[in-house]
C-alpha cells in the first residue's frame, strides 16, 4: 500500500503539467510507495494527452476524469480513490524543486505528529517575463497578500492551517468530510477552516516549497484575484466569522471608490476626503511599488503598481459579484444561503 498519494487537479495545463508531473514522478522515493492521482476537468488542449503518455512511463499515475470540471470536485474524486495515509495537493502549474519532496513530506507528518501540513508556495519559478516578475514580487509583499497567511513565510513552526494545509492525514478526511463542491476557489481555505474548527494542528515547513508560475497576463491577474475574491464571499456566506478585515479592506476600498463621487453631491465635502484617500492609495502603492523594486530593472519595476491595482481590483471585483449573486438570488447574504 502507497504511503503518499498525491493529489493533482488540472483543466487545460498543456503548458506545465509534463514538467509537474516528471517533478512528482521523478522524486527519490520508492514508487511503489506513492501514486500520482491526477483529475482532469475536461480540459480541451493536449494535457489529457500528456498525463497518458506519462503513463506508459509511470505505472504509479492514474487518470481520473472530472465531470463537474472545478477544483474542489477534482479534490475529491482523487480522495475517494486514495490508497496512502498521507494526502498531498500539488496543483498542475508549478514545480517541485527537491528531488526529496515526498521523504520530507513523510518525515514532517513523522516526527511533528502533526493532523496537516502546510508549505511556502513563493512565485519565483524559472524564466519569467518581466511582468511575471513584477507579479511575484507584488503578491510577495503585505500589501499583495492577505498578511494572515504564511505562504510565503520561511520559518518552520506549527500554524493556523486555514491558508497553508495542503497536505494532510487520511483520518482527517474521516473527521472533517470532503471539500465542498459549491466552491470554485478558496475550496482549500474552507476545507481547512473545518479542520481548524475540529481541533486538527498544522505544521509549516519550508522543506515543503513548491514553487508557482505567476500569471502572464494582467487581464489573468485581474480574474485570478476575482475568482479568489469569489471564493472568499462564498466562504463568507457560509462561515461569516471567517471573513478577516484583511480580506475585507480591498471590497470596501473599491466600494467607497464608486459611491464617494455620488455622496459628493448630497454632502460636497466629501470630495476633499475622496480626493486625501485617493491620493494616500496612489502615495502607497507608489511607495511600496518603488521599495519593492528598487533593485529591479525598470521593465519590471513600473509594471509593480499595476499588478497592485489588479491584486485589489480584481479581487474586490469577484467578491462583490458573488454578493450581489447572492443577493438577487436569495434577497439575503447570510451562512443560510450555502448549507
């Protein structure tokens, strides 16, 4: 019987998912210790392609097909056919960087005795354009990520696990259930939220690095933020203590940017306070974006403040759709909505 099964959710990674899996697949650990499940969501370029000529390499990969096509879904097909006792989720855009992945993972579960683990996930993956470069120096920076989180942190230590468990116990699973398949993003962040809520500990370790491709694109940026700000109402809406005031400062920020201008015309003074806050955004994005890259080339340091703008923007943008779903659908945004 496997002692690792790892985990790989995928729709349309014809770009990276070779390189992934030959980092997984590759790993010195025995491979009749581990299995490689992957489920596609009916992706329409070559990955399918890929996985199943890795196959006839790896007799330790399975394919799996995933009908309802998201994450969460993915997640848990892979699950119910795990045979391991430790479960790791590697998405199918980034890169294992040690050879000794999976013995570290052992190891951590091993000798910490702790329920999950969680792992530094920097965007520092190799040959990036000048505007993947600025997007990981800006979601590095506490004013592109939620400061809560230690995904970027390179301290050992046990921590909350609602944003770093990626891997985890099979019991946990008998404890806390499956991922909830009405998430599209921030299944994880949800998942583990139970797991938090059921008394289950999470150890970090930087051993554990996997390193992700930023988006190419500011375009994906803006709709890589909005599907997490999606994923954090939804969240929201199901556990309303889990929205922080970190994740709420850019829906508010935004929503004060579309409503100050009509408020201007009832009480007019509100236009010097609009015009102070506007300028002290731009003073910090501004600073912060010059701080960040003073050591970077100028081609990748004038893209910084508008990878910020995306970051917020984006984000604020699909939190507020998902509310206002919710709210034409329902009439109300409450936890009621989703159970």
């Amino acid at each position: 019987m496997p002692t690792v099964t790892i985990i790989v959710p995928i729709r349309n990674e014809a770009s990276f998912i070779g390189a992934t899996l030959r980092s997984l697949l590759d790993q010195d650990y025995p491979a009749d210790e581990f299995e490689v499940l992957v489920a596609d969501g009916g992706s329409s370029d070559s990955t399918v392609a890929i996985v199943r000529a890795l196959q006839a390499e790896y007799p330790n990969l399975r394919l799996f097909f995933n009908p309802k096509r998201i994450s969460s879904a993915a997640r848990n097909i892979a699950i119910r056919h795990m045979a391991g006792r430790y479960a790791v989720i590697v998405d199918g855009h980034c890169q294992i960087p040690d050879r000794r992945y999976l013995r570290n993972v052992v190891e951590a579960f091993e000798t910490t005795g702790a329920d999950t683990l969680g792992r530094p996930q920097p965007l520092d993956a190799p040959h990036p354009t000048d505007f993947q470069r600025a997007v990981a120096v800006a979601r590095a920076s506490r004013l592109g990520h939620n400061p809560e989180s230690d995904i970027f942190s390179d301290e050992a230590k046990f921590v909350p696990p609602q944003s770093t468990a990626i891997a985890y116990r099979r019991e946990v699973f008998q404890r806390v259930g499956l991922f909830d398949e009405r998430f599209d993003a921030c299944e994880d962040v949800e998942f583990n939220h139970r797991v938090h809520a059921a008394g289950l500990t999470c150890y970090f370790s930087p051993k554990l690095k996997v390193v992700y491709h930023p988006r190419g694109s500011w375009q994906g940026l803006f709709f890589q933020l909005g599907r997490y700000g999606c994923g954090r109402a939804r969240l929201a809406a199901k556990q309303f203590e889990s929205l922080t005031i970190p994740a709420l400062v850019p829906p508010l920020w935004v929503l004060w940017l579309l409503l100050a201008p009509l408020l201007c015309a009832i009480v007019p003074e509100i236009g010097l306070l609009y015009l102070g806050l506007l300028l002290l955004y731009a003073a910090v994005i501004g600073a912060g974006s010059y701080w960040l890259g003073r050591n970077l080339p100028w081609a990748v340091r004038w893209q910084v403040p508008l990878v910020f703008v995306g970051i917020h923007f984006g984000f604020a943008y699909g939190f507020w759709r998902e509310v206002g779903r919710r709210v034409r659908t329902h009439g109300v945004f409450s936890r009621s909505i989703v159970r």
